[in-house]
C-alpha cells in the first residue's frame, strides 16, 4: 500500500501488539534458536504492520526476520501474511552479479578454454571490403605508361626505326609554361632550399663518413650496430618455445594464429613465421607469437550469433479484457419483464 492511501503512519495497536503471533510465525519458518530480539514495528499501511526480528544463523549477520500482520476492517482478529527474510542496513551481502562476459579478465583464459566473440565487435573488420578494388573500365598500369610516354613525346612525333634517321624534322614545340605551385607556401619553400644549396659559405667537399651517416639516418639505420643473423635466431627460437606450436595452449587450440583477426604482422623476413596478439583476453596479448601457435580467444573460432527478435505474438496474452460488472439491458443479455415469453411449451415438465 504505497503512503498516500495511508491514512495514518501510526502502527495499528492490535497489530503492534501481535508480537508473539509474530514471533511463534518466524520461529515455525526458521529453525528453533535462529529468531532473536524483537527489533521493531513498522507500519506498512492501514492496520498492515510489520515485525522484526533478529538473525542468528551464522552468515547472516544484519538480516531481519519480517513477520507482516494485518486485520480487517471493524475485526479484532490479527492474521499472518507473510515471514521472510531480508537484509538489514548493515546485512552482509553477496557482490552484484556481473554477466560472464563483463567478468572475465585478462590473462583469465587456460588451455582448452574457447572464448566466443560476437558478431559485431568492434575489435574486428572485414579483411576484404572490395573498397579499394578499381572498376572494371579502369586503365591498367600499361596503358598509363604509354599515355605518358606519349604525353611527353609531344602531339605529331613519331619514333624513327631503330638504326634510320628521321624522316623529317618537325618544328620545335613551344616551350612549355613554368609549373604552377600548389600554394605560395610550397614556393616560398623551394625557394628557400635553392638559396641554401647555392650560399656561397657552404664547404664544397662533404666528408664521406658525413653523407653516409645522414644517408643512414633517413633510412633508419643510424644504429651502430644491429642485429646479427645468429641474434635473429636464437631471438626466434626463444619465441617458438614460450608461443609456438608445442605448447599446451596451442594444442588445446581450436584453430591457429596465422588465421586469426587479432594478429599483427611482423615486417621483414620474421612476417614469415610471426607476429603480435592484440587480443586482451588472451595470456599471449603484446607478446610475438608463431604463426602456428593458438588459444581459444581466436577470432574465428566460435562467433556467437546476434540474439533472435521474437515477432509480436498474435495473441495479446499480456493485457486484461475489460468486461462490465453489470451486464446492460440494450444488449439484450438481461430479460425484462416486460418482455413477452414467446418460448414454446415443449411438453417438459
């Protein structure tokens, strides 16, 4: 009964009064010793009160025994509606349910254990959309080398044979126009560079070990020293034994690495035999794994399907058919006495 339709917050006297009505109801539910001190009275609604009493079963430290007592209206009688029991303020509790796939963690994940991915994640893609694919009537890489070349020939030259002179020499064609900069800014920049290429002050001669070591550097390989072939493979075979193919994990392993989405290619000469997981779940994440090694987070492995729509059902088994609590005389459901019996007397008796 909810706090408007009470008429008073004051616990109903013959109600409150019912304690050992209360008490003798908790200890039939319960076992015997587990119902302690009565703790209060709380008024519900309209002669509807509520007794509490203590909990003394290990486990159950601040819950309540709730025995909820009622009468009828102008009676003296209080009966029972219901015992349970509920937590208190300070009840121990159990943690909030959190779904499987909220609780699992990485690094959770062992052998022979197959994590599902579902069909829509957002940590993977298609691999081939057909995005970048040109049309059918696009020219191939022949025609717009020839296209070029004649591009720069020029209109009307035709290429002598091989060994012959030229037919004819055709008139020189007009010089062609400066080229038109994007923006001032990129000529502002070359012109930058050609001033600091011509200044005067610069040396002439550059040392050797100077062009080589700025060479080096745009090419990435400023390093001293790097890694040596024999480094290479002792670095690989370490991998191989911690996420190869030997392993418990990529026994247990529904299908490898080398097909899963969550694979990040290696470059160089190691893209043949490795690469990176990325996927956070799996206890190999952020580390090189062999092409031949898996785990059950493999992209591929199980997909779980998107969750089936119910249609809207046919019948509405959910909402109430109103129907009149008097019938009415214009229907015609109800006989009036002014109504003629026209009924033939079919000889019962």
């Amino acid at each position: 009964m909810s706090a408007a339709t009470m008429r008073s917050r004051t616990p109903d006297r013959l109600c409150a009064e019912a304690v050992d009505l209360a008490r003798s109801v908790a200890e039939e539910v319960a076992a015997p010793g587990i119902v302690g001190e009565h703790v209060s009275v709380v008024a519900d609604g309209d002669r509807v009160v509520t007794h509490l009493f203590e909990c003394r079963e290990t486990g159950y430290r601040g819950w309540r025994w709730a025995v909820t007592v009622a009468r009828a209206s102008r009676a003296k009688a209080v009966t029972v509606d219901e015992a349970v029991l509920l937590p208190g303020s300070d009840a121990l509790l159990a943690p909030e349910w959190v779904p499987w796939s909220e609780r699992l963690r990485p690094g959770d994940m062992g052998p022979g254990d197959l994590l599902p991915t579902e069909a829509d994640d957002l940590r993977l893609e298609p691999g081939y959309t057909g995005e970048d694919e040109e049309p059918p009537n696009a020219p191939g890489p022949v025609a717009v080398r020839e296209a070029v070349e004649e591009g720069e020939a020029g209109p009307g030259t035709t290429a002598a044979p091989e060994g012959r002179a030229p037919a004819a020499e055709l008139p020189e064609p007009a010089p062609a126009p400066a080229p038109v900069m994007a923006s001032e800014t990129v000529a502002e920049l070359v012109e930058s560079e050609d001033a600091e290429l011509n200044t005067p002050d610069l040396p002439t001669t550059v040392p050797a070990r100077a062009r080589i070591a700025s060479v080096a550097e745009e090419l990435g390989m400023g390093r001293p020293r790097v890694l040596s072939r024999y480094g290479l493979h002792v670095g690989a075979d370490r991998w191989e034994e911690q996420y190869g193919p030997k392993t418990a994990m990529a026994q247990a392993a529904p299908a490898p690495c080398a097909s899963c989405g969550f694979l990040v290619p290696l470059g160089g000469s190691l893209r043949q035999a490795f690469g990176i997981c990325a996927n956070e779940f799996s206890s190999a994440d952020g580390h090189v794994v062999s092409l031949a090694y898996g785990c059950g987070g493999h992209s591929e492995a199980a997909v779980m399907p998107k969750p089936p729509v119910p249609a809207p059902p046919v019948l509405d088994t959910v909402g109430a058919d109103e129907f009149p609590l008097h019938p009415s005389r214009e229907e015609g459901s109800v006989a009036t006495a002014a109504e003629p019996d026209d009924t033939e007397d079919l000889g019962h008796s």
